[in-house]
C-alpha cells in the first residue's frame, strides 16, 4: 500500500474503511483505484476517513465520484471528517452535493 493510504475491512469484508493521509492526487489515485475495484464486488458499506488529508485534486474528487456511483447499486458510501481546506474543495466544486459527507462521528 502507498504512504497515505490505509485501509481497513469489518463485517466479514462487507465493510471498507479507508483512511487517507496527506494529498489524494494524480499520483495516488490509480492505486487507490486499483485497491478499491478488488474490494467493491463484496461490499456493502464504504467509508472514507478524510480526517488527516490534506488535499484532494481533481482525480481524487473523480474516484470519489465513481465509487459513489458504483456504492449506489449495492450499498452506501460515506466521507467522513474531512478538514476544513479538503471541504472548501467539496464546496467550491459542488461535490458536496453530490457525495454524502458526514461531520464528527468516528469512523
């Protein structure tokens, strides 16, 4: 797994929490990708922990979108925590209606 990505499965692996550190951009994202479509035939629950990243860029915000389309179908996925300069980026692009952010519970 890269630096700034840990993830973290319950429920008998239908629940997936990711946690992420530090930036979630173009040179991440394809392992973050590539990790997530091998977990999603199994889940039920996808849950991102957004509390110690810093910076999510515009292929970041792409894999949030696609997962969440794809949670659609079989289940529910959640961002959770994210920091204030990570929720001006869900603002200012409009994502933050478009994913399901919740503030303050632990994950």
């Amino acid at each position: 797994m890269g630096e700034g990505m840990e993830f973290e499965s319950k429920d008998e692996g239908r629940t997936l929490i990711v946690k992420l550190f530090g930036d979630l951009d173009s040179m991440n994202t394809p392992e973050l990708e590539q990790r997530l479509k091998k977990e999603l035939p199994n889940l039920k629950t996808l849950e991102f922990d957004l509390k110690e990243l810093d910076y999510v860029s515009s292929a970041g915000l792409r894999v949030f979108l696609s997962m969440q389309k794809k949670m659609r179908g079989q289940g529910s996925m959640t961002l959770r925590n994210p920091g204030e300069e990570v929720m001006e980026i869900f603002r200012v692009t409009g994502f933050e209606k478009l994913l399901h952010i919740v503030q303050g519970e632990e994950v």
